[in-house]
C-alpha cells in the first residue's frame, strides 16, 4: 500500500506498508464453490485483510499478521487439507 500524506505538519510525507502475501497450499478443492468457501472462510478471520484463491494451483494467498496455524484450521474446519 502507498499512501501520500499532505498537510500543515506532514512535509509531504509518505508512507508505503509492504505487507507480504503469504501462501498455503490447499488438497481437495474442485470447484468454484470450493474457491468461495475457502475465500469466505479466510476473509472473516481477524487480521486477514486480502484473500485471492487459486483452484488450478491449488493454494490461497492472503494478506495479514495472523498465525499460519489458525488459517490452516480455518481451512481444515471447511473441508480441505493443508498441505506443509
């Protein structure tokens, strides 16, 4: 994210947050509702800000300070396997 601040006390500052996507890799899913579900399951854990699930490659990228673990039981309560 980039952000451009301007104001009387700022100097024209600017702030750019390089946030990482992290990766996990996911068995089982076959279908877009597969897709939906997985993206619904990680969007509505706390911390997560930005999630892209990719059926063909079989992973999901998202974006947020949370442990590994706790999206992976977010997954495995839907269904899937997590593969380390």
């Amino acid at each position: 994210m980039h952000y451009d601040i301007v104001g009387p006390f700022t100097h024209n500052l600017t702030i750019i947050e390089d946030i990482t996507m992290q990766v996990i890799k996911i068995k089982g899913m076959s279908c877009q509702h597969c897709v939906a579900s997985t993206t619904k399951a990680l969007e509505e854990l706390p911390g997560v800000s930005r999630v892209s699930v990719d059926l063909e490659a079989g992973e999901a990228k998202y974006e947020g300070d949370i442990d590994k673990a706790v999206v992976s039981s977010a997954i495995e309560k839907i269904g899937f396997e997590v593969i380390e």
